[in-house]
C-alpha cells in the first residue's frame, strides 16, 4: 500500500510539473507576440499621421466662389478641395464634377456653369452683337437709300439726245468720258430707242439695263 501511495504522489508531482512548465512555455510565446501587436500598431499611427500632414498643390476654376491654387492634404477628395476655393456658385453644375474623386498633386480641378447659364449668356452676347450689326446695317442702308433718292431724283429723265455731257454724267455709271462718247456718238445719228446707247464704246447690256429707267428719247 505505502509503494502504491509513493507512486500516486510521484505521477502527481510529475503530471503538476509538466503543467506548470507548459503554462511558463506559453507565457513566454505570448509576450513577443504582443509586443509585435504594439510595434506594427505604433507604426501603423506614425505612417497615418505622415500621411495626414503631406499636401498636394491643385489648382481649382470655374464655378467657384474663390477660384485659385491650394494646398490640400494629399488623400482628400475633390468636394473637399472646392471647399477649401470657397464652395460652387449659384450656376455651378455639379452634376459634371465627380466629388468623391481622389485629388492628385498637380490636379486641375474645373467647375463648370449650368448649360442653361451658358445659353443665356451666349445668347446676350449673340442678341447685343446682331443689334449692334443691325443699327450699323440700318444706318449704312438709310444712308445709302437717301443717297439714292438723291441720285435717283437727278437722274430722272435724262434725254439722251439734247442732254450735255454734265447732265449725261447724272446717269449710273456714266462718268466725262463716256458722257462725252454719248454725245459723240448721237452726232454722228441720233438716238432711237435706249437699245441703241449699245452704239456707244464702253456701254454693254449689263450697263444698258441700269440705264434704261433713267433715259428718255426725245
């Protein structure tokens, strides 16, 4: 009985040893492990905050209330950046900006103005450049209109064949020197219709036409 007691009490010791050593084994294992934990959860917050402090420069324009170049943190987003230009205008079209859009450094970012704004805009211009071109149309059209009721009442009812050749050169076209072919040519036979001022060197059909409702043959 005493050498079965010794033997129990032996294996006892023997089984609490083997424990004892296992937990002082895992003990040992669990210490490096969180002291790894706390370097890469150190490092972890150093690169963050390495990150949080670099900038990028982009330059933001359009429809901004403060257009211009700034310096934002480098891992923000387009939204941020407009915000930092002051924010969108009242005709900003954000609906053609992607907000959420990373920025990069030498970035450009443009807002650009609601199509109905541009239309309006293109349309004064275009309305105030076509009145400018039709008062300057309708003056250069009144002038030229007076002038030729001027003209026109001058050069009604010239008659070739008694006019001199002042009174000749009242007619289209007719300058002295074909003035005075008209009168030497109605020398040499009078005129009987206007067809014949074809007799004449220098006039043609096509100068025959402008002429015909301002002459009369007497």
């Amino acid at each position: 009985m005493q050498a079965k007691s010794k033997k129990l009490i032996f294996i006892t010791i023997l089984l609490t040893g083997c424990i004892i050593t296992g937990l002082i084994s895992n003990n040992d294992k669990e210490k490096p492990l969180a002291g790894s934990s706390l370097l890469q959860s150190a490092q972890g917050a150093v690169a963050s905050k390495a990150a949080q402090a670099k900038t990028v420069r982009v330059q933001v324009s359009g429809a901004v209330l403060e257009p211009g170049i700034y310096d934002v943190p480098a891992n923000c987003r387009v939204e941020e950046a407009i915000a930092a230009a002051g924010g969108l205008t009242e005709n900003a079209d954000s609906e053609r900006v992607n907000l959420v859009r990373k920025v990069r450094d030498g970035m450009q970012i443009r807002v650009p103005v609601k199509k109905a704004a541009r239309t309006s805009r293109t349309q004064r211009k275009s309305a105030q450049a076509k009145s400018g071109l039709g008062e300057s149309a309708s003056k250069k059209y009144g002038s030229a209109k007076a002038g030729s009721g001027r003209n026109n009442s001058m050069m009604q009812n010239v008659r070739i064949n008694s006019a001199s050749a002042r009174e000749l050169q009242q007619l289209p076209g007719i300058g002295p020197a074909l003035a005075q072919r008209i009168v030497e040519t109605r020398n040499s036979g009078r005129f009987t219709s206007a067809e014949d001022l074809l007799r004449v060197p220098g006039i043609g059909k096509a100068k025959l036409a402008k002429l015909r409702n301002y002459v009369e043959v007497d």
